[in-house]
C-alpha cells in the first residue's frame, strides 16, 4: 500500500514537470516569435517558477509592462542570473525615466562582470543626465533672466510712474502758483486802480474845493468903483491919514479916469 502511493505521487510529480516543461517551451516559442502576451500567460502557469521567473520579466519587458518587468525581476534569486538581473534592471528603470536608479544597477552589473553593452548604456545615461542637467540649468538661468527683465522693466514702469507723477505735481504746483501770482496780480492791479482812482477824486475834491475858495474869495473881495475910492480917500485925508491908495482899473474905468490920484 505504502509502495502504491509513493508511485501515485511519483507519477503526479512527473506529470507536473512535463506539464510545466510543455508550457515554459510553449512559452519560449511565443517569446521567439514576439508573442509576449501569450509567453507571459504560459510563463505564469508554470508551478515551478524558480527557472521561469526571469523569462516571465522578460516577457513583461517586451511587452511593455515595465513595472510588472521590475517586479518579476527583482524575485530572481538564482546566483548564476545575477548580472543578467541588474543590466536588465537597469534597462526597466531607464524605461520608467528612473535615470539615478538605472545609474546605480548598471554600476552593479559590471562589478560583478565587465561588458561592454553595459558600459554603453552607463555611459549613455550619464551622458544624458549631464545634458538634462545643463538643460535644467539653461532653464533656470532663462528664468532668472527673464524675471530680471521683467523686474526692470517693472521698476522702469514705477519710476516712470514716479516721474510722471513728480511732473504733474510739479506741474500742478506751478500752475498753482502761477495762478495764485496771477490773482495777487490781479488783485493788485485792482487795488492800484482803486487806490489811484480815490487819489484822483480826492485831487478832484481839493480842486473843486480849492476852485470854489478861490472863487469865493474873489467873490468877496471885489473892486471898489473909482467914485467910492476918491470918497473913501477924500474921508481919510480929512482924518489926517496919509494913506497911498492903489487903484484896481477896470475896462469902463479906463475910459473915465486914466490917473485919479
């Protein structure tokens, strides 16, 4: 009985790894023939997966599948597959745009084996981190720039905003000022005018009072008649007043009296 079982199992064993021997060599007929997706699902059906996992990454890489790739790669623990393992690492982390990551595998690779596909990829990476790197710094440096530029022609703009702003201040003062000369002015000239018309009307009123005085005094003091002055002398001498009289002749006097004294 024990004999019989042991066989059943033998006999399941071997069934299995026939059946996983016709599906990892199904699956490498599809691999050569570029039918990944066919090769992954005959990779993933396989029980034993200790020799199918790195040919299952790689199907996963050709096909695209770069994560699932990564995956798949990094649960290879066979020794012998090793560099294998890192420079094809390093190629998935230089599909996923991982540079640093790809850098660092590669370099691992060829400590453990030195190939010149390897280096050409390392070289070829740096080579493109180097120019991503200067073209991030040529960014940067445009940026900085153009911020400059925009900074100055920003503070142009304010000092011209500035300026412009002074002028018309200044240009509002002036007319303030010009304003407020031309009513000092006016209002001058209009005190002038009525200071000298008030001089003019005060020379007027002492004119006409003058005129007037005049007038009166010349009213008041009339000429005597030549009749009255020879009385008025005949009434003096008679007092004993020696007194010369001068006469004031008049146009109808001359005709009378050329000397009366």
């Amino acid at each position: 009985m024990r004999q019989l079982i042991i066989l059943i199992f033998c006999t399941i064993f071997l069934q299995a790894g026939i059946l996983d021997f016709n599906k990892i060599d199904n699956a490498k007929q599809d691999y050569r023939n570029k039918e990944y997706k066919s090769a992954i699902k005959s990779y993933s059906m396989v029980k034993d997966k200790s020799g199918a996992t790195y040919d299952l990454a790689n199907s996963y890489y050709k096909d695209g599948q770069y994560e699932k790739a990564l995956k798949e790669y990094k649960q290879v623990k066979n020794p012998d597959l090793e560099f294998k393992k890192l420079h094809n690492i390093g190629n998935t982390y230089a599909k996923l745009g991982k540079i640093d990551k790809a850098i660092k595998s590669y370099e691992d690779a060829l400590k453990i084996q030195k190939d010149s596909d390897t280096k050409f990829n390392l070289d070829l990476l740096k080579k493109k981190k180097k120019q991503k790197q200067q073209k991030k710094k040529q960014k940067k440096k445009k940026e900085q720039k153009k911020n400059k530029q925009k900074k100055n022609k920003s503070g142009d703009k304010k000092h011209k905003q500035k300026n412009d702003s002074k002028k018309q201040q200044k240009n509002k003062s002036s007319n303030k000022d010009k304003k407020d000369e031309q009513q000092k002015q006016n209002k001058s000239g209009v005190g002038d005018r009525q200071k000298a018309n008030q001089n003019r009307e005060k020379q007027l009123k002492k004119s006409k009072k003058n005129k007037d005085s005049t007038k009166q005094k010349m009213k008041k003091i009339e000429p005597i008649s030549n009749m009255e002055e020879r009385k008025y002398k005949k009434m003096l001498n008679q007092r004993g007043i020696n007194t010369l009289m001068l006469p004031l002749s008049t146009k109808g006097d001359r005709n009378n009296e050329e000397k009366p004294w």
